[in-house]
C-alpha cells in the first residue's frame, strides 16, 4: 500500500503537473522533475556520509532549484535549515555553525556571505554552489549530475529547522522532534493543509522568502496535497494580483503589511484585476490591525484565514473571517495547545486581563542553548514565545504585543502595536513601527519610527497631523511624544519589525517633538 504522501508516488500520479512555478518568469519544476532531481541530490548526501539527523544549511533566495535540496534532505532523515541572506555575514555565519551543519549549498550571487559562514563553521565538511562556478568550490549541478534519479534506500522523514527573526536578540535555533518514520508519512502542517481547503486542486501562491517558517512548511506541505505552489523572488503587491488572476490561485498566504500595500494601491490598479478564484487568503507571522483586515474583507469577502503559532510549534490558533467579526482583533481558537494567561508570578489571570501567554502543548528546545531552553519553560512544563496577550470568555485569543516590546512610561504599561494600527493605514504613512526610548520624566516615551509614502514630504507639520489622527482612536497618554522619519524600514521580509535595530539606531536629535496641543485625552 503506497504512503499518502510519498513525492515519488504524487510523482507517479501527477507526472508533468507542475509542482513549483516562480510567478516572476512563469519557470516551472513539474513533479518528475521534482522527484528525479530531488533523488539526485539525495544520492549525493547519503554518498558523503550524512546520516538521519544530521544538519544541512541552504542560503538561497527564492529560486526553483531550492526545493530539490529541501526535498533531498526531507527524504533522508536530515535537519535542514534556510538561512536568513538578508543577515550580516557575521549573523549567517553564526546560524551555519549553531546548526552544525555538515554541508552547505549556497547561490552564486550569494557567495560573499557563503564564503565567509564556511570560513567560520566548525562541523562543515562539504560546500555546494549553485546558479554558477566559483573558484575552488565544487557545483552541485555537476555533483549530481551522473547520480540516480531513483530513490535512496531506507529513506525517512527529515524536518525543516528555523532560527527565530532575531528581531530582539541573536536568532534562536528551534530544534523540532524528529521522529523515525518513513518518508511518506508526512509532517503535522502536511496533514493540516486540508482543512484549508488544500487538494489536488489548489493552486497556493507563496508571497515570502523562503528561509522562514510558514514559506517552507507550507510549499512543501502544498506538495504533499497534490497542489501547485507558486512562488515570487519577492513579494510585489500588482504582482500578486496579476499571478491570482492568470495562474487561478485558490489559496495564498500573506503578512499585514503586504495586506497594506495591496490596500493602498490605486482603486484602479486593484480592480483591474479578477481575483474571483481565490477562495482562501491566509495571514499569519505578525498581528494585524483591525482597520486593515475589515478593509481586506470588504475587499476580497470572506475569505480571510488568520492563524497565530511559532516557529516553535508550541501552539496553533485559527480564526476565520465569520468568526473574526464576531471577535474582532481576535487570532482565533487552539487547535494545538492550551493557552494560559499568566502575570508575572505564574499566577493564571481571569478571561480579559492581558498576560503572559504560556501553553500547555508540544514542547521544543533551542538548539545548544539550554538556558534560553529553560526561560521558555515553567515548573508546570508550559511553554512560551514571549507574547502578551488575554482570552475572551469564550476561549478566543487577542494579542497585545511582545513582552519585550512594552513600554512603561510612568509607570503605565502601553503596548506599541495599538498605536501603529491607529496610523497603518494613514495615507501619508509607508510603513511604522513604535518604541520606547528613555525619558528622565517618565522612565520611557513613546517614540515613532515612520516611512512616508512617496510623495509625502515629512517634517514637524507632518507629525503634529499623524498624532493629530492618531488620539482620534487612541488615548493622549498613549501617544508618540516623539516622531522620527527614515527613508529605509528595518522590517524583515516575514512582516516583523527589527525592533533592536530601530532601538540602537535611536537619536535624540532626530527626534521631531510632537506640539503638545495635539495630544489630547479621548472621553
């Protein structure tokens, strides 16, 4: 009996289907090519001596001969982990060697940051380049070139293994169980996809990089459910919508800010395009404002699936549009995991106290790293990411914000993501993003950090008008004291602020004092 989810079975079956298409030039890999090139590389891997568990690092951007390398490891038993290329030398170094990889595969046009992490891992053995020739490093095209496109012998499940954004501190490596299963047997997302929707059918469109959680996990999962995933070389919101029109997309996933920018394309522009065939948009990597999702609604219908985990896989909530106007902010119910809202004593708060959110759920550690392993756990063996957030009576989950990212300003808790969805959708506003930075008077002040839209000239006027706008929704005592304007947004491709970049970057004399007239309290 064939296993459901078995590449070379799907292969068999859906032959020249397409399994993966770069949206940008209408390339393709169709699931023979899929199976033959991924066996290759997996014929390579066993011949250097890698063994179930071991780790392989891939710095690649988001190209098609990315997935033979992902699915080579998924069908050998290896860990396998996508580095960040928007990361520091210094930063991709780190993760190569945490990981402890015994092979990497990097692009050509990468081969800065490759060359550099290679120079520094500990456990590396072999290197790989694809796209090109680099002096002294072998090509994996001509290393697999001769090898067989038939299956190793006793292959097993591998697993994906991330580095947190880092957006706080240095990246975490989350190290998941691996069970010793058949290849075939398919991994948790695999068999969840269905409830999206997922079939032979779909056509899911990729809007991400591909070195984070959900990209990877659900284009491999989209080919375990017969699908075809399409993906970009990065996300452009006329893009995306020309690709739902002319490849019928059914299902796509997205970050709020991408719900924005498509937001804020001229009404023309959008309705220039039929976008009737999807029937799911998924959202999930950072919270969204109320104001965008309802705009996303009104758009696209109800078609809006919100879920809210981590790379962690501690927990799983799902909230759909129906459920989400009848709880508004809401990330929706546990599908995996019990959550617990806790102060910071452990003690559990009653239903609309905002805490910590701990869950009781799959566990996980951090790789070689047994203190950050154990702050991320109580004496109860629950589990956190660090998030703040409250539970309604009926059991749904509402976000505040990242326990690292409060602000205290006289004492008083205030939670930064509040004010940016007061002002996402300004016109005037590119992208934003709220700190706190010291103040003799108050301990911290709230400080904006904003993008302007093109067109848009910042200065004193302008930010006298954003906080002008912003206590129309907000309380005075909550509002930015101080407006800061950049030209370039530290956001990672995932949808999550680089708050620790923003932070050390601060300057007090780029500050733009907001008039104190323009503050005032709502009754």
């Amino acid at each position: 009996m064939p296993l459901p989810m078995d590449l070379t079975v799907l292969a068999d079956d859906l032959g020249d289907k397409p399994a993966y298409v770069l949206a940008d030039t209408g390339e393709s890999l169709s699931y023979r090519e899929l199976e033959e090139s991924s066996n290759r590389v997996a014929h390579l891997f066993r011949n250097l001596g890698l063994r179930r568990g071991d780790h392989v690092a891939i710095l690649m951007e988001n190209r098609l001969d990315a997935f033979p390398i992902y699915w080579a490891a998924q069908r050998t038993g290896l860990y396998y982990t996508p580095v960040n290329w928007h990361l520091t030398r210094d930063e991709a170094a780190y993760i190569v060697d945490n990981c402890e990889a015994k092979v990497l595969v990097s692009s050509v046009d990468l081969e800065d940051i490759a060359a550099h992490a290679a120079a520094t891992a500990t456990h590396l053995e072999q290197r790989y380049v694809v796209g090109g020739e680099v002096d002294g490093v072998d090509s994996l095209e001509s290393a697999v070139a001769v090898l067989p496109t038939t299956p190793v012998e006793n292959q097993s499940e591998g697993y994906y293994m991330f580095y947190s954004s880092g957006t706080t501190g240095r990246p975490k490596g989350i190290l998941p169980a691996m069970a010793d299963v058949p290849f075939g047997t398919g991994l948790t997302l695999d068999h969840q996809l269905p409830t999206f929707g997922f079939s032979h059918a779909a056509t899911y469109l990729n809007t991400g990089p591909l070195y984070h959680a959900a990209p990877v996990g659900w284009s491999m999962g989209t080919i375990r459910n017969g699908a075809t995933a399409v993906f970009m070389s990065r996300f452009d919101p006329e893009l995306t919508l020309r690709v739902i029109q002319d490849l019928g997309v059914t299902h796509a996933q997205f970050v709020p800010t991408m719900f924005v920018r498509m937001l804020k394309l001229p009404d023309e522009v959008r309705q220039a395009y039929d976008v009737s065939s999807l029937m799911v948009a998924i959202h999930a990597a950072a919270p969204c404002p109320i104001t965008v999702k309802e705009a996303m609604i009104d758009w696209l219908g109800p078609k809006i699936v919100e879920y809210y985990a981590g790379s962690e896989s501690n927990c799983f909530f799902v909230i759909t549009s129906p459920e989400w106007l009848e709880h508004r902010g809401s990330v929706g119910k546990a599908v995996i995991g019990t959550a617990h809202v806790c102060d910071a004593h452990g003690h559990e708060l009653p239903s609309g106290e905002i805490g910590q959110l701990w869950f009781d759920g799959p566990d996980f550690e951090y790789h070689q790293d047994p203190d950050k392993t154990a702050s991320a756990h109580d004496a109860r063996g629950w589990s956190t990411l660090g998030d703040l957030g409250w539970l309604d009576d009926e059991g749904y989950l509402y976000l505040a914000d990242r326990r690292t990212d409060l602000i205290i300003s006289g004492g008083v808790n205030i939670y930064p993501r509040e004010i940016e969805d007061a002002l996402a959708l300004h016109p005037a506003v590119q992208d934003i993003a709220v700190i706190g930075v010291p103040d003799d008077e108050m301990g911290q002040r709230v400080h904006a950090i904003v993008q302007v839209a093109d067109g848009v000239t910042p200065g004193a006027e302008l930010a006298a008008d954003l906080a002008q706008e912003a206590s129309s929704r907000i309380a005075g005592f909550k509002l930015p004291r101080t407006i800061e304007f950049v030209d370039d947004f530290p956001r990672l491709p995932s949808g999550k602020v680089l708050r620790r970049k923003l932070i050390a970057d601060y300057s007090p004399a780029r500050a733009l004092t907001v008039p104190r007239a323009a503050k005032k309290v709502q009754t």
